[in-house]
C-alpha cells in the first residue's frame, strides 16, 4: 500500500521537481565553463583603452632619445614593457599598452644609484 503522502503528491509537482533539478545542473555547468573560459583569457572581452574596435590596426611611434637603442621587449600581464638603454645616459623601461599603442608611463634607472 502506498503512503498518504505518496498518494496525494501531484504528477505536475513531481515533473516540476526534475526538471528545476535538471536546470541547476545545467546552469553549473554553464558558469563552471565560464568561469574556466575567463580565466584562461582574462582580456578577451575588455574593450581596448582608446574606444576603438578591437580589429581595428594602428601605428605608434614612440620618440627615443638620441642614441638610444632597444635592448628587450616583454610581456607582463597586459602591458609590454620595452627597456631602451640611452648612450651615456640613463636606461628607461617604456610601458605600453600593446592594444593601441599608447604609452602608459616610462620609469628611469639612473646609472650608479644605490640603495
């Protein structure tokens, strides 16, 4: 014999229940998968920094000081930083933003300064 309980429970209150069960498995599958997705390319939907499309190509040209030459370019996070070294002079890190190009900041390293 079945229970009072079982025999009054409505099918639509069961259907309901899988299904709002099958939901919430789906809707963490969804946010696990991005989440994963977003960690593994933290800057794709940041828009660039100076308004235009992300397709869009352009062209910097950074004034060095004269004599300069560019000793090594790296990557860090979502910056470039270029060191240049100045003859006779200070060497300076250039930091760029490699999306448009602009010039965020430089930093000087000024020969035989001890710390």
């Amino acid at each position: 014999m079945a229970s009072p309980a079982q025999a009054y429970t409505p099918r639509w209150l069961k259907v309901s229940v899988v299904v709002m069960g099958l939901l919430i498995i789906a809707g963490s599958y969804v946010v696990a998968t991005e989440i994963s997705r977003r960690m593994s390319t933290p800057n794709a939907l940041r828009p660039p920094a100076s308004g235009a499309p992300a397709t869009a190509a352009f062209a910097e040209r950074i004034a060095l000081p004269s004599g300069a030459r560019v000793v090594s370019m790296s990557a860090v996070g979502d910056r470039l930083v270029v060191h240049v070294e100045v003859a006779g002079g200070p060497s300076i890190a250039y930091i760029v933003d490699p999306r448009n190009g602009a010039v965020l900041g430089t930093i000087d390293f000024a020969p035989g300064a001890a710390r």
